[in-house]
C-alpha cells in the first residue's frame, strides 16, 4: 500500500530546495528551529512561516471562505493559531505577498495539485472516523501506465485491490470507477481522499461490499493544464475534454483493468463516481451508457454548462428500470449548489429517480471524505423488486 505519508520521488524532486535549506549548516544557526504545523490537544492548530522580508502573510486553510491574517515576531516569523479544528485532513497553504507557497516545515506530504502548492495538515480524530487508520486488514494499490490513442499522451491510472484479493483466486470483484476533480490527478482520492483508508474500513467492519476501485487521470485533453489554456466558458473545448475522457475510460481504462483483474461481468458489477469535475464526468459518462453502468455518484458535480437536454438527450423514465444507484451530493455553502439543485429538478421533471443529499460544508475534501464513506455501502447490493 501507499504511504500517503511518504513523499513521493517527484514530490521530493519538486521541493528540493526547501529540504536544502533546512539542511544548511549556516542557516540552521541563524534560525532557531520551527515546527509547523503544531496541533494542541484542543484541535487548534498553530502555523509558522518564516520569511523576515515579507510585507504580508496569511494564511489558507481548506474549508475557509477568508485567508487568515498571520503576525509576524521580532525573528521575522509569521505565525496564526486558528479556533478548534473537527478532526479530519485540512489542505492549506501561505500566502506571501501575494505568492502561494507550501510549508517547507510540515512533516506530511504535499497535496497532490497540478496547479497551486498545497500541504497537508492532519487533525487526528478517533478511530470510528472512516479515513483515520485503523488496525485492520489492508488491500493494495497498483498502478498502471500506457499511451492514450484517444488523448494522445502518455498517462497512467491507479487501482485498489480488497484484502483477501487473490489474482490468481477464483472471486470475481465489482469495480468502481473514481473520478478526480479540477487541478488534481489521479492520486487524489489515495493521497488526500484517503479512500483506500475508507474501503479498508468499511470492508472490515462489514459496511461494504469487496470491490475493486479504478483512479483514472481525468483530463480528456493536455491543454486543460498548459498556460493559456484555453477557458471553462469555452464550450467546444468543455465539451473536447469532456468527450475525450469518457473516451478513454471506456475504450482504454475499462478493457485494461478487466484484461488484468478478476472483474465480475456485467453493467450491475460497474459504478461511476467522482468529485467536482470528476462528479460532472460521472453523471455524463454513466447516464450516457447504462449498459456499461448500473450505479453512479456525484459529489459536488461541476463542469457542465446547465443544458441538460443537450448533455443527455435520451434519457427519460425508462432509466428507471436501469439505474441501481443514483446518488447525488452537495454542500450547503458550495459554489455549486444551485446547480447540483437544477440538475435534480430536471431529474424530477422527467420522472428519475435519484437520492439527492445536501450536507453542511463548502466545495472542499471535509465534504468529499463522507461522502465517499456514505456511497460506497450503497454499491453492489441487491436491489429490492
């Protein structure tokens, strides 16, 4: 299993320069030694930054609508401690002068992000929490690399396999297919989603079906993370990317996983879900093609343009007898809200059915974690006549 904890080599490669300043001879006896961030035993949580020629710093913390103003000391260190934190894993960086910047002193792993430095800060919680590591049996994390025909690149994609999976086993194993959001990749949902945590849980304790989850890479086309690429107003070049990615999930992913895996056959052994992008990417590749589909999830969906009609243009009530699961999900304080609310009325206007779960939370991981937690006993379960 992946150590989330660990840096990878790319992340070791890509922050070098903080781990040799902190090794510097010369600077280590200029500075008197930091720890940040420092979780108090009543959840508050105090950050420090050290940059004595700074002008302003503050501070963004995941779940936050306002960056918090921090103060700096006569060391030239600039520090915050926040109010009590719920237990949980907290993205967040500083800004300085208007500069992003990543913690060079946290001891945890930077949050995968292709477009912006983030850290990652753990605020333990107890053991019932469905992401905290517990002592239980562990499945595994693999992945796989190979050249996209339908994207043109080079790409990859991660699966977990259950505890207990045998490859050379005579079980077969329902699949999910998990979907990232905008600016991440496909170790997302395992390095700060945590949901190979969540699946060993659950399974232990008897709360979910062993399954087989899929992490495809979610962009459908390479400019989406170039400079100047072009905008999400731009509709042909949405919709590009939108195509191209179901594309690719389901004449690439989809063959090589049930190439390689013990998979059980069959549309109600497959389910779609994903976050953000990743949940707009779901509901339009799963409503399209429920014969590949029996069960789909959507945790605060974006990416669409609000045209229904045009995204789906077959679907009606007779999806009824076909849909398993549609599970649909949004926090009260997103910015998505309004839209995941039309999209659930135009469901009612054409007689679908769907379980549609508002929480409390903004467009963040505090939402995407229980909402993980809450779909996944859902799936694969026999479905009353």
């Amino acid at each position: 299993m992946i150590d989330i904890f660990r840096f990878s080599a790319l992340s070791r490669a890509r922050y070098l320069p903080f781990f040799l300043l902190a090794a510097m001879p010369g600077l280590a006896q200029r500075a008197a030694p930091l720890a940040s961030p420092e979780v108090h035993s009543d959840n508050r949580v105090t950050f420090h930054f050290r940059d004595p020629n700074a002008k302003k710093v503050s501070l963004w913390i995941e779940g936050r609508a306002q960056h918090i103003p921090m103060t700096k000391d006569e060391r030239g260190v600039w520090s915050v401690t926040t109010g009590p934190l719920n237990p949980d894993f907290y993205g967040y960086n500083f800004i300085a002068d208007g500069v992003e910047l990543a913690d060079p002193l946290t001891p945890y792993m930077m949050m995968p992000n292709l477009r912006a430095p983030v850290s990652m800060l753990h605020v333990p919680g107890p053991a019932s929490l469905p992401w905290e590591l517990n002592e239980v049996p562990r499945g595994v994390i693999h992945r796989h690399f190979f050249r996209s025909r339908v994207v043109g690149d080079e790409r990859d994609f991660y699966v977990y396999t259950p505890p207990g999976y045998d490859p050379r086993g005579k079980d077969l194993y329902p699949v999910l297919y998990l979907l990232h959001g905008s600016g991440e990749d496909d170790r997302g949902w395992i390095d700060f989603g945590r949901a190979h945590v969540i699946l060993d849980n659950l399974i232990a304790h008897g709360n979910a079906k062993p399954m087989i989850v899929v992490m495809p890479f979610g962009y459908g086309l390479p400019d989406v993370l170039t400079r100047g690429r072009p905008t999400s107003r731009d509709a042909s070049f949405r919709q590009r990317n939108l195509d191209n990615c179901r594309d690719s999930v389901l004449q690439e992913v989809i063959p090589a996983v049930e190439s390689a895996y013990r998979v059980s056959p069959g549309r109600t052994s497959r389910a779609i879900a994903g976050l953000s992008m990743g949940g707009g990417q779901s509901l339009f590749i799963g409503l399209n093609n429920l014969d590949r589909f029996a069960w789909i999830g959507a945790f605060s969906a974006g990416g669409g343009d609000g045209d229904f009609e045009k995204s789906y243009p077959a679907l009606d009530a007779q999806a009824n007898a076909q849909l398993r699961l549609l599970w649909i999900s949004c926090g009260t304080d997103d910015r998505l809200l309004e839209g995941n609310r039309k999209f659930r009325d135009w469901l009612n206007s054409k007689g679908i059915r769907q379980s549609y779960v508002e929480t409390s939370g903004m467009h963040s991981w505090q939402v995407w974690r229980p909402n993980l937690a809450a779909f996944v006993p859902l799936l694969f379960q026999k479905v009353a006549p």
